[in-house]
C-alpha cells in the first residue's frame, strides 16, 4: 500500500509541474503572441506592419523574449523544487531546447504561408500559436523534466563509512580483500 502512496505523491507532484509549467508557458505564450502580431500586423494601424513581409523573423523575435519571460518563470516557479544541475543553471539545455522546439511553429506557419497560401492573422496564429505551440510544448515539457530541470539523484543506501568517534582528523580505513596476497589488507578511505 506504501507504493500507492507513493505513486500517488509523484502524480501529485507531476500535476502541479504540468500545471506551473503551462501557467508560465501562457504568460510568455501571450507575450510572444502580442510582440509577433504587432511586427507582422501591426494591430490594424494604418500603417505598415515592421516586418509584415518577414513572418519567421517577427516570430523568433517575439519567441526570443518569450523564452526569456518562460525561463524565469521555469526556473523560479514552475520547476522550483528542482535544483540547477549545470553550471550555468541550465540556461545553454534551456537555449538549444527551445530553438530546437521553435522549428515546430515555424514549420506550421512556413506551411500555412507558402503551401496553402494564407497570409491574414487568423490563419498565422492558427498554424504557429495553436496547432504548432501544441506540438513544441509537449516536447518542450519533456525534455525540460529530463534534460535541464532535473530532480536531483538520492542514493540513501550508498553512505559514505563514519569517521572514528574519537578523531575527526583520523583517516579512514576500508577492509577489503587483497587477492594478491589472499588475504585481508587494509585499504585507505576517500
């Protein structure tokens, strides 16, 4: 009954990550979605949109700022029972993951663009902030569990051997077999 319990905890514990995760993703998911239909067009002014002629540009441009706003989000909030495990608190995985991911947008807003040939705002923001967001955030989500927020590793039953309970300073001695002499040799600690 203990493992059920515990089963439990860890789809507990999946289900508020998935949930921060997605709250996050929204807040940079509408961010990127305000900074891209401004560059490509700009909200009905009269004038020409910045880069209406340039869609995958004005995309990873406000997917760019997008990522900032979600890995501040991910690392202080979504995934913070989760310690850095890289050097650079994961920032370079973070990076390479989703540019990785971006191309799944992408490809869904070039298709929609030069293959079927729409161009008005519905039709980009279907292809790359609906049927293309979905894809990469489900992948995005997996490999940001498994590559760059982490849990950490316990390994309880690997204990490193007590010091003497006189000396601290005392080196430690490990008692192993030396099949060289068939005998028992003492053998120095960490």
């Amino acid at each position: 009954m203990a493992s059920l319990g515990a089963m439990g905890r860890r789809w507990q514990r999946l289900l508020a990550e998935a949930s921060r995760f997605l709250a996050v993703g929204g807040v940079a998911t509408i961010v990127a979605l305000i900074i891209f239909n401004f560059l490509v067009h700009g909200f009905n002014t009269e004038h020409k949109a910045l880069l209406d002629e340039h869609v995958i540009v004005a995309y990873v441009i406000a997917n760019t700022v997008g990522m900032v706003v979600s890995y501040r989000g991910s690392r202080s909030w979504a995934f913070r029972d989760r310690p850095p495990r890289h050097a650079d608190g994961g920032r370079a995985a973070f990076l390479v993951i989703n540019l990785a991911t971006m191309s799944l947008p992408i490809g869904c807003l070039w298709i929609s663009r030069n293959v079927l040939g729409l161009d008005d705002p519905y039709s980009d923001n279907l292809s790359a902030n609906v049927i293309g967001l979905a894809m990469g955030l489900v992948a995005r989500f997996y490999l940001f569990r498994t590559f760059v927020f982490r849990r950490p590793v316990h390994l309880p039953h690997l204990s490193l051997p007590h010091p003497p309970a006189g000396n601290p300073h005392q080196p430690i001695t490990v008692e192993t077999t030396d099949s060289s002499t068939s005998g028992r040799a003492p053998r120095p600690g960490p």
